[in-house]
C-alpha cells in the first residue's frame, strides 16, 4: 500500500469551541513503521531465498537436458 506523500491536514474552526463542548485530548503517533519495516525485510528474504533455489535447481537440470539430448542424438 503506498503512504500518503503529504500529512493529512485537520480542518480548524473558525471560532471557539462553546462552553460545553467536550474537548478530546489524545495522544497522536505514528503507527505501522515497525510493520513497513518487517514486510521489507520478508520480502527480500524470501526473494534472496528464490533466487538460492533457483541457482540450485540449474545445474541439475541442465545434467537433465543433456541427457535428453543425448538419448534423441
């Protein structure tokens, strides 16, 4: 999923809350940095593991190839 380039801006209110408004204070972070940073690191393993499997598998099937050929020569 791409991140937004820009900070999602909160809209204000011209004027001052009303004496009875309930006011919201919560504290605000940054979530899911830590999560990004782990589906990085998966995805190069898994594709540094793809690619180990594959430059495995060559040899063994070139020897195949060779012997097919050689059977039709």
């Amino acid at each position: 999923m791409a991140e937004r380039p820009d900070p999602i801006r909160l809209r204000e209110a011209p004027h001052a809350a009303p004496p009875e408004a309930t006011v919201i204070d919560a504290d605000f972070k940054v979530v899911g940095r830590r999560r990004a940073m782990m589906r990085r690191v998966g995805f190069w393993l898994l594709a540094f593991a793809g690619a180990a499997a594959i430059g495995f598998l060559i040899p063994p099937i070139w020897l195949i190839i060779e012997e097919i050929a050689a059977l039709f020569s």
